[in-house]
C-alpha cells in the first residue's frame, strides 16, 4: 500500500453542522493537509464559526492548525443572522464542546489565505464551504491568486436542482452573490458542488447510529449535531436524515469520491435583485449531447457521484474512534447519545 | 362512443412550425372549437405568423376562423427578428403554401381575445405558443379577463431544465418576460408547458415518415416543415427528431394527454437585466416531498406526461389524410417529399 500523496489546504468555512463534518473527513484523510482555516459568517457569524471551528480542532487533537476570523458581512449589505433553525443556535446543533485554549490567529482569513498560497505555490488547494466573501476579498489582495492555488472547490450553488434559500438560489451563494460572481469568474478552473448532488447524497439514521456508537468523542459528537441537522431535513426530506453539502465538497476536494457527471461550463452568477438573485446559472443546455466541450469555460460543476457517498463519510470519520481518545482524556465534553 | 365536449378556444401563436403543428392538432381535435386565432412576434414577425396562419387555415379547410393581428413588439424594447435558423426564414420551413384569400380579421390579437372572452364568459380556453405580449395587453384592456376565460395553457418557460435561449430562459418567455410576469400575475390558474416535459417528449424521423406518406396536404405540408426543424434540433440532440413545444401544449389544453407530475407552484418571470432575464423561476423546492401544497400558488408547471406524446400526436394529425381532400383538390401546393 502505497502512501496517498498529502495536499496542503486552506479551508474557509462558516461551522456549521455539515462545516463541523467536513472538517472532521478533512483532518481524517491522510490526502489532505490542512495548514489554515478562515471562517466566514453563513450558516452562523464568522466568530461563532471560528469558535466551533477551535473547538472542534481541540477535540480532534488538531489544535495547532491556526484559525483566522474572516469577514461577518459579505461585499454587499449586511449579514442576515445565519440559519439557526437549521444548526441551532450555537450552529452546532446545541452541542456543547469545551471550548479550546487556542485563540485566533493575528492575520484575517484572507491574509491567511495569500499568504499559504505562496507558501505552497501551485500546491495549495482551496476548499470554500460557506458564503465566498473571503475568498473574493484575498484575490482583491492578491490578483494573482488563481495562478498560486492548485485547485479551487466550492460547496454551493444550483445548477438544474431547485434552491434551498429561494426557489433558485443556494444558501452559500445567496448569502453573498457579489463575492461568488467574483470568484467564478476569476482566470482559475472552479470545481462547484452544488444542491444538484449534495441533495442526492443523504445520510441516514442508521449512519448516525454509527457515529454515535464510536469510541471516539469526534464520531459521537458529530452524531449528537446530526440528530439536531436531521431534524430540520426531516421538512425537507420526509424521514430522519441529511443532505451532505459540504463533507461532499471536502471528499471531492481530496479525491475520496469521484465525479461521475461534471461538465466544465460557464457559469455565472446572479447579482440582480429579482427573483434569481444568488443563482448560479450554468448553461447545461448540452446535456441533451452528454456536454460538449464549451471553449473558455472553467467551472467544473458537480451533478452526480461515482458510488456512494455517506458509507465512504462514516468509515473516514471512524477513523476517529482509535486516534483521538487522547483528546477523550483531556476532558472534551460531548453529551451522551438521545 | 360518446362525442367529446367541444370548448371554445382562442389560439395565441407565432407560427413557427411547431406552431404549425398546434395548430393543426386543434383543428383534428373534435374537444376544440377553435374560434380565433391571434399573432404575435416570436418565431417570426406578427405579420408572418398571421400570413401562415390563414394559409394553413386555407390549407386545412378552416378559412372561416378569423385571424388577427397581434403585437409586432414587446411590451419593452423591440422585435428581434425570430429564429430563422430554427424555422426557416418564412417560418415554416421554406415550405411554400397557397396564400390563402381570407384577410385578417378587423380587430387587434388583444381586442379578439377579450371579444372572445366576453362571448364565451367562463368558458374560453386560452392556449398560448408564443410570446406573451397579447395576452398581457388584453389583461390591460380587460382586467376581469381572468374571470372570464375558463382556462389558460402557456407553453412557455424552463423549470428544473435548461433554458434554449439561455442556460436558463425559454424563447417564448424570454422574448416578452415583462407580458409574461403581468400573465403569470394575474388572478387565474394558469397551467405552465415548459421546457422540462417538450424537450423529453420528442417527434423522431419515423414519426415524421407517418405524416410525409399521408395522403391528405396537411400531414404532408407538416412533414415537410419538420425536415427542416429537425435538422436544427440535430444539433441539439444529435440525431433527426424535434422537441414538441407547441402540439404538446395543444394536447394538454384540449385533454388528448394527461399531466404525470404537474405541482401548482409560485411562479415568477425575472424581468431583471442579468443573466437569469425571462426565466420563470418555479418553486420546486417541494419535490423531495412530492410537492406538499403552496397556498395561494396558481400556476401548475407540467414536468411530465402520462404515455407517449408522439403517437397520439401523429395519430391527431393523420385524421386530415380524409378530411381535407377538398383542400387538396382546391391546389394547395405542397412540395414532393424529399
């Protein structure tokens, strides 16, 4: 067995139930690297986010990576409160983890992403899965980003799926289309992981079961935040279970599952205020031919896996169960399965 | 065998071949009672679909029904000259009919419907294949025209599928979003054919044989138009067929096909100037659920059929091959098949 090769990452995220667990598949897949995070406000503020992020790193024994808060408004307006109904009020779905003695990093999460990007020149790769605001703000810092960074992949956006914020617009998005039609149209290629799979790979109760099961305070704790997740998608889904938005993005990021369907085409994003405001409109009218090749185009949009999705999550997050329970010793608290 | 009801329908086209088509079908379809029919620009100038309107009228043995002329632009901007390269430049197919002696009617394609409508109260059907722009100016001149007409069918819009004139538009909505917002806005139930149920409802090449061997001109006429839409639509499906915009909305309106899967839903029409202009924005966000009920939504988007659409269609339009004799033998020139 071979040793897989170790890329060095930037995270940017808004922690987040589905933020909690992709970071969780980033740190348990030997593929990635992570050398920095920045949070950013979405799913809850960008210092709510950060906390949780510290936190949860504190209990995965990976506190050293450094945190830098990001931006709490996007480019344009105001950030609107989060989703609270969605990750609870905490945006960890009311579970309480202790809290990390860590603290923030001295530079901004745009900062933090130029500076790794030279650090790691062509190596570097990028995994945004909340609103793009700091990413937008660090190619403002650096133009030449898109030359620096080895890979760009995005959880947000609908192509042909219905929205999930309005009938047309994902939340990540919608929370700052200004800062996404940016960042697509920036001269790098774009993988996009939008509703279009994210929705069609669903964690069920029985995988929950599973974390919640483990050994490890990481599987149970992401379990707990699950049953608070679960609840929400129960509106959505008509059973107990979750769509797996940004642990997909972070699995297609280090290539832990492969895209069965993903045309490269153009992409834009929609910054008026009608009804389409925050789409992500992909011109998939090719799909009738299987999409030809559409010259110029850069965004690589995700619309189906190869194989199964949450087994490949579970067994990766398990991997916690036997390397963490140093991080169980030093006295994380995680409340007991419901 | 009991006869079918026959409703009075007033037919609004651009006519376009697969307006041809439509028109057609209704002819053949003992439910419809087709009293008027009104142009508007689209596929052609208004002017062009009125003259091959009367001809196919002429061609099929139905002079008698009046046809007026609509509106040559829409409500904003102007005509951008059709789609020629979709059509042919005379709009159907480079097909040459015998110019038909009936003139137009007297009266505006608006000023015809809302007669219509006040002769028919409750009763009118209302089918319109083009763009919207006579629809919405008869709502200005007839506000309680929602009241009045029993039914309206649109083919019109893209839902979940790809737009044809831009990744997320349909030609007909796009080419009026400003009359197509007022017509979905207005207080009746309006049923939606889009993109998502014509272009998965396809003529092929055999279908197209049907009509060319018939004996009667109108199945041959309609053949021989498809040759040259077909070889668009090569383009996009890669082999000769076509999509059935027009006839698949004729077929809804008059019951010949039944809707499968048709949520009634919100719907809105972006009259923004971004890339998402003259898409109708459905709310779909319901179908992981099996649509649970929108109150106060009114418009029914029809994403799929019951059966097959091709064969009844063709059926529909070989009942001509006896009927309209007379037509043949009064020298309508229709060309030798290819």
């Amino acid at each position: 067995m071979t040793t897989p090769i170790s890329h060095p990452f930037y995270l940017d995220c808004d922690t987040g139930i589905d933020d909690a667990l992709a970071l969780a598949y980033l740190l348990a897949s030997p593929q990635a690297d992570v050398r920095g995070i920045g949070t950013v406000s979405g799913n809850v503020s960008a210092a709510v986010g950060a906390r949780n992020t510290l936190d949860l790193l504190q209990l995965a024994g990976h506190a050293h990576i450094p945190v830098a808060l990001g931006a709490h408004d996007p480019l344009a307006g105001e950030f609107g409160g989060g989703a609270p109904w969605v990750h609870g009020a905490n945006g960890i779905g009311e579970v309480q983890l202790t809290t990390a003695s860590a603290g923030l990093a001295s530079e901004s999460a745009a900062e933090m992403l130029v500076r790794l990007a030279h650090e790691h020149p062509g190596t570097l790769r990028v995994l945004a899965i909340g609103p793009l605001t700091n990413v937008a703000e660090a190619l403002r810092l650096e133009p030449s980003l898109p030359a620096l960074v080895e890979e760009i992949t995005i959880m947000g956006g609908a192509a042909l799926a219905p929205g999930n914020i309005s009938p047309v617009a994902e939340a990540n998005i919608h929370n700052d289309p200004e800062a996404a039609a940016e960042v697509l149209a920036a001269g790098w290629d774009v993988t996009l992981v939008p509703l279009d799979v994210t929705m069609a790979n669903v964690l069920e109760e029985c995988h929950r079961q599973e974390l919640l099961a483990a050994a490890g305070p990481v599987p149970r704790a992401l379990g707990e935040m699950l049953g608070y997740y679960f609840r929400f998608y129960e509106g959505i889904f008509g059973r107990p279970c979750s769509a797996m938005h940004d642990p997909l993005a972070a699995a297609l990021a280090v290539g832990g599952v492969k895209a069965a369907v993903a045309p490269v085409v153009h992409a834009a994003v929609d910054t008026t205020d009608g009804p389409g405001r925050g789409q992500t409109v992909c011109d998939l009218r090719g799909s009738y031919l299987g999409y030809p090749e559409q010259p110029g185009a850069r965004c690589r949009v995700v619309l189906s896996l190869e194989g199964d999705f949450a087994p490949h999550l579970v067994e990766t997050l398990l991997t916690f169960a036997e390397s963490s329970t140093a991080a169980l010793a030093a006295g994380a608290a995680v409340p007991a399965p419901a």
